[in-house]
C-alpha cells in the first residue's frame, strides 16, 4: 500500500520529533526515516563497519 506524502509526514512525525528532541539520530536513523517512504531506489548496509549501497 503506497501513501501520500501527507500520510507519510504524519506517520513519522511523532517518532521523529523524539529522536531530535534527545538528540540521538545517526546516518542510520536519516536511512530509515527516508526508507519508511518506500522510495529509495538503494539499500545501504554495513559489513565490518564499512558502508555498502545495492542501488535497484
């Protein structure tokens, strides 16, 4: 099921303001958050502490 930009920003809101308020956000957190909108054409991951990208 795809949503609006709309329904995307509200659903996060509340977990994202949280993050920021306690100052705990990370490359890692950004990734997901614009993952959650399901329109990355890439996947990063990390092996042995390095960064890795599969792009799709």
């Amino acid at each position: 099921p795809h949503e609006t930009p709309q329904q995307w920003a509200v659903r996060i809101r509340a977990p994202l303001q949280e993050l920021l308020s306690k100052r705990k956000y990370s490359l890692y957190h950004v990734y997901c958050l614009f993952d959650s909108f399901e329109q990355v054409e890439s996947k990063t991951y990390y092996i042995n502490d390095e960064l890795y990208e599969d792009h799709f």
